[in-house]
C-alpha cells in the first residue's frame, strides 16, 4: 500500500502555487492499491454543497475524479473548516470520516495500524470548541448550508479568515507560547496512548504544530509555511514527511 495524507493547507485560491503543488501531488496514485486521506481543512473554507465550490476548486474536484476512476481509495475527513460536503463528492468512491481514518498495511514485518484524525477532538479542555463544533455540525446547519448561496458562503469565509500577514505564520497570534506548549503535551500524550492500544502509526493535525515522536507519531504541521505532506510506503514500511516544493 502506497497512502497520501494531507491536512491543513487551507487553501482559498486556485491561483496560490500551494495548490497546483498539491494538485501535481494528486497525479502520482495510480490505482486499487493506492490510498488518499485529506484529513481536514484543506481548504479554508467549505461548507455545504453549493456547485460554486465545484467550479471555483475545479482542479481539485477533477483530480478527486481522476482518482476515483483509476481505482485510488479515497478518505475524507471532515475538519472545522470543511464540513457538510459529501454532496459534492456524490460521483465519486469517496468515503468520510466525521472522525477519524483507521487504515492496516502488510509489511514484511506483519500487519501494521494506521489512525489517522483531524485532532480537533483531542484537546478536550476545549469545552466552548467542542459545543460550536457540535453545533456547526448539527443537522440543522446542514439544512441551512444547503441553502445559502456558494458565493455568499465564501464571503463569509474570507470575512473570518486570518489576514494574509497572519496566515504566512505557523501558529495564530492568540496562541501563547504556554497554549502551544499545552497543545503539544495532549495531542503526544493522545498519539502515546493510541499507540499502547495497538495503532503503530498516528497521524494528527489542526494545531499546525509540526512535531513528531519516532516512530509512532506524526503531526501534519501547516503546509501554508511547512511545505509538507505525508507520504507512506508499506513495502519499506516508512511513513516520512514529502516537500511540495
């Protein structure tokens, strides 16, 4: 099994030179034996299924297609800024995820575990997240989405989004250095925990902290700054982070 994982990019526009990368990257599956996780917020915002995201994000839809029909297993997992958007996907095999992706690969060396999540569920302290992700997630925003127009929900989006300044940084401004250190401490005491009940490898992002425990543990970090995806290839049985550039 060859397996793609990317999470984070945040993308807004298709002329950003991050998503033609990321696009080159989507040529590379080639079938069955393949498999894609876009582990949440690809994009910066994409809620509800308005044919507006289809066409502004063309490439992408076309590339998921591409893949699709070549055979590639194709996960979804929905992020905090990607949500209620199987719609969109519904000529595809793409399979979601509100959660997580549990994923096994055989190596020489025997069966191997695969989890891989957005991590928005991991800090559990963040209890007024937790209630606007339940809520944001509800059936009744759902409905909603469905209704309000592509455009306007864009407008929105770029209205909540950080400015251009902020987004070249790896973590928001209102991250102090001791949030960020507690950030760190769960999401590693969460992938040292998976790990004892059997998952060899973790996989996590949404904090946009680039930050690893070998061998078991892996965090996307923010591919807007870190130019990173990661890549695993169950014949040497290594999961290693790849450069878009």
């Amino acid at each position: 099994m060859r397996l793609w994982i990317f999470s984070d990019l945040h993308l807004t526009q298709p002329e950003n030179p991050l998503f033609s990368a990321f696009l080159k990257v989507l040529s590379e599956p080639e079938n069955h034996e393949d498999t894609v996780v876009f582990a949440g917020d690809i994009f910066d915002l994409l809620v509800g299924d308005s044919s507006f995201f289809v066409e502004k994000y063309a490439g992408f839809f076309k590339a998921v297609k591409r893949l699709s029909d070549r055979g590639v297993r194709l996960y979804y997992i929905e992020g905090n800024h990607d949500f209620h958007i199987r719609r969109l996907f519904l000529k595809t095999t793409m399979e979601f995820a509100d959660e997580e992706v549990v994923l096994s690969a055989t190596t020489l060396a025997g069966k191997k575990m695969i989890l891989i999540a957005h991590g928005d569920l991991v800090d559990r302290e963040d209890t007024g997240y937790l209630r606007l992700r339940k809520f944001f997630r509800s059936k009744a925003i759902r409905s909603l989405s469905s209704f309000i127009p592509g455009e306007t929900m864009d407008w929105i989006g770029k209205k909540l989004s950080r400015p251009l300044e902020q987004k070249a940084r790896e973590i928001p401004d209102y991250w102090t250095p001791d949030e960020q250190k507690r950030l760190r401490e769960i999401f590693r005491k969460f992938a040292e925990e998976k790990n004892r009940q059997g998952f060899d490898y973790i996989v996590l992002g949404h904090c946009h902290d680039l930050d690893e425990i070998t061998p078991f543990y892996w965090n996307m970090g923010y591919p807007p700054v870190h130019r990173q995806f990661l890549y695993y290839d169950s014949t040497e049985d290594l999961m290693k982070r790849r450069s878009f550039f």
